[in-house]
C-alpha cells in the first residue's frame, strides 16, 4: 500500500516551492514545481479528499513533492542544538 498524502502536506510542499521560486509575470505564474503540485491539490479541495495516494501524483508532482520534502528544513526533526536555544 502506498503513502497516504494529507492536504496540508501538499500545500506545505506548494508553499516550499513558492518560496524558492515566488511566481512570475503579470498573471502571478508559478513555478514548474508548485504548478505541478497545484492540480491534485485543486483536484482534492474539489473532490473533497482528505488524502490522495502518492502512486497517484504525476512524475513531475512526486519529485516536486519529495525534493521539497527533503529539502524544507522547517519540516526537520529538532536538534539538540535548536531545543538548547529555544529554552
């Protein structure tokens, strides 16, 4: 069986995207990444899914999806070094 991806994990990683490469152009275009993320998640909000399969992301959508995953550091685990300083 595969990954269940929740709603909001998938606008985080459409949000990931539009940070790192904001929209362009009179029309607010976005990014290859985050557009590619944006039709299943419309496509949720529209069919009322709480979640979507992973299997069922196109290619471009799941390496959006992970890259941004592996990228996003607000999504890490704590560090020692981080809960030191937060206390």
């Amino acid at each position: 069986m595969s990954q269940p991806l929740s709603l909001p994990e998938l606008e985080r990683a459409i949000n990931y995207w539009r940070t790192q490469i904001p929209a362009t152009g009179e029309e607010s275009r976005l990014c290859a990444q985050a557009a590619a993320l944006a039709e299943p998640y419309a496509l949720m909000i529209v069919g009322h899914l709480r979640d979507l399969s992973i299997d069922d992301l196109s290619p471009k959508a799941r390496a959006a999806f992970d890259e941004a995953n592996a990228r996003d550091t607000s999504r890490a685990a704590p560090t020692a070094e981080t809960l030191t300083t937060t206390l």
